[in-house]
C-alpha cells in the first residue's frame, strides 16, 4: 500500500540526487548455477502435475488403486502399470507373472507381493463391475507414465550436475565455501543449500539480518495510506520466490524428527511449539523461517561452521564476548 508522505519524499530525492538502484550481476558460474537450480523446480512442478494427473485417471480407472502401494509412484507401482494399465490387463494376466514383477521392482518377497496381487484383482473385477467405460484412461494412463519417466531421468541428470559446476577449477572459492557452510546446517541438504546461494549471489551487499529476510521476502509488509495504519498485514513476498520456496522446506525439516524421535533441530522445534500455543501452524512456521534466516546470515557473515545453542546458552555467550570486547577496549 502506497504511504503519501514517504512516496512524495522518494520523488523529491530521485529527482534531485538521481539515487537510482540498480542490479548486480552475480559471477557468472554462480548465475549458472541459478538458472540450474531454477530449472530443475521447473521441472520438478511439471512432475508433480503429471503423477497428479495420473492419480485422477487411476481414481477413475482402478478404484483404491491408491491405497494398495504406500507409493504409488514407487518403481513396482509404474513397472505394474507400464505393461498392465487397465483392470482387463490385470485380469488376464498370470497372477504369478504380476507377484513376480512387484516383488523384483520392490525388493520384497514373493508373499508379499501375492498378498498385493490380490488386492489388485478385487479392485480390478469391481472396476470392470462399473457401468461406464473409461478405456480411453489406459491410454492417458500410458502417456502420463512416459512423461513421469522422463521428466524423472532428467531431474536426475540435473542433480549430478551442481556437482561439477562446483568441483571446477573456476568455481568462485568463497562460493564453494558458503554452500559447505550451509550443507553442515541441520535441516539443509545440498540442493537447498546451493539453491540459497545461487539466489543470494553476492552476499557481501546484504549488510544486516534485517535487509537479509528482506530480500527473502519474509519481513511483514506495509498496510498504510495517509492517516491509516493497517495491523493486519502479511509477509511482503518481495525478492526471490525461489529462495522463499527451499527455506520453507528447510523450515519444514528443521522441525521435524528423524525415525528414532530425534529433534532435527531441537531449539526450532522447541519454538515453533511455544509459537503453536496463541499462533496458526502456518505463522508459527513464518516465524521459523525468519528465524533460520538469521542462523544463515551469522554463518555466512562470520564464515564459520553452525553451532546448536539454546537461548539460555547463546545469551550466555553473547554477554561473554560482549566482556571479551569491552575489556579488549
């Protein structure tokens, strides 16, 4: 929302001192590097709205077709239906040809996979029990599997490719040394890390965690005009979308627990419950976020490893360098 005052004030000094903002172009390798990052979501979205169109026709086709594998987008899932894409297929097939299949492609064992092939018979006679005839699904079925299998294999030619862009000779040192930094961080992976850097570019020109959460977009916006102040006012969503998309999975990872019941990152966790109790899952997680950003503005800024401290513990630490640094004085 426009704010008259400021505007009129932003006018007055662009047309006096010429103070015109302008781009940096970030190193070359590292604008590389973005557009490999940004690609591979593209893709990434178009997979996903493939297997979404693959489970309408399948809720069409194979009634619960869904709930017999825990994936259906699994390797035994997509082999079964590369050679039997309708109920009539599964049905005159040999029901040991089809255990066989599921239990080579999924590595289990042939009881198993007898106990599914079951399964797939009851929902394939109560789909041909059906009065309509939705034939023309096995085809669609076909197409969206080959397109599911290629857009795959070239996420995956895409994932070795960050790699060797970063192993090269070339590859900008302090670079490589930010996307180590992050990796070490709990809750980000690679891709995530490598992605962040890409979108930030150069780091050098963001001189406070505050212009930091800025450019992702994650500090509150402005509800103003005139006289009127709005006090309800979400997220800005300025800079990189990109950027907003991976820490929001980092946001999500860092809050989880790993199979044993271990806290990814117990301090996160920790707050984002305390923020759960008078806030919305989706605010409480907003807060997270800008929370992880700072962690990743002191690592970058500081270059050095992340290390885990509760509250009590970093304000302790903070009071003692602060002593360190007066007595220094």
């Amino acid at each position: 929302m426009k704010n008259d005052a400021k505007d009129a004030e932003s006018i007055a000094r662009l047309a006096k001192f010429q103070e015109v903002k302008y781009s940096l172009v970030p190193e070359p390798q590292v604008l590389a590097l973005r557009m490999m990052t940004r690609e591979y979501y593209a893709l990434s979205d178009m997979l996903t709205e493939m297997k979404n169109r693959l489970c309408t026709d399948l809720y069409l086709l194979f009634p619960r077709y869904l709930d017999v594998f825990s994936n259906p987008f699994g390797k035994a899932s997509l082999e079964l239906l590369q050679s039997y894409p309708s109920p009539r297929h599964v049905l005159d097939a040999d029901p040991l040809e089809l255990a066989q299949i599921i239990s080579k492609t999924s590595r289990k064992n042939i009881l198993w996979a007898q106990k599914k092939v079951h399964t797939l018979l009851e929902i394939s006679k109560m789909a041909l029990s059906m009065p309509m005839d939705f034939g023309i699904l096995s085809m669609k079925i076909k197409f969206h599997l080959d397109g599911i299998r290629s857009l795959q294999s070239s996420l995956d030619g895409l994932m070795k490719q960050p790699h060797s862009m970063i192993d090269a000779e070339d590859f900008p040192t302090k670079v490589r040394g930010y996307i180590n930094l992050l990796e070490d961080m709990p809750g980000i992976g690679f891709l995530t890390a490598v992605t962040l850097i890409a979108e930030i570019g150069d780091f050098s020109k963001l001189h406070s965690p505050k212009a930091f959460t800025a450019f992702f977009g994650i500090d509150p916006s402005v509800n103003q005009s005139g006289k009127f102040n709005g006090d309800r006012n979400k997220i800005s969503k300025r800079g990189t979308r990109f950027g907003r998309r991976v820490l929001f999975t980092a946001a999500l990872a860092s809050i989880r627990t790993t199979r044993k019941g271990d806290a990814i990152n117990p301090v996160l966790r920790d707050y984002y419950h305390k923020k759960c109790e008078n806030k919305k899952k989706k605010v409480a997680l907003v807060a997270v976020m800008h929370k992880l950003l700072h962690y990743i503005f002191a690592v970058l800024r500081d270059e050095k490893p992340f290390m885990l401290r509760s509250p009590e513990e970093h304000q302790n630490w903070r009071q003692s360098k602060n002593l360190v640094n007066s007595k220094a004085v």
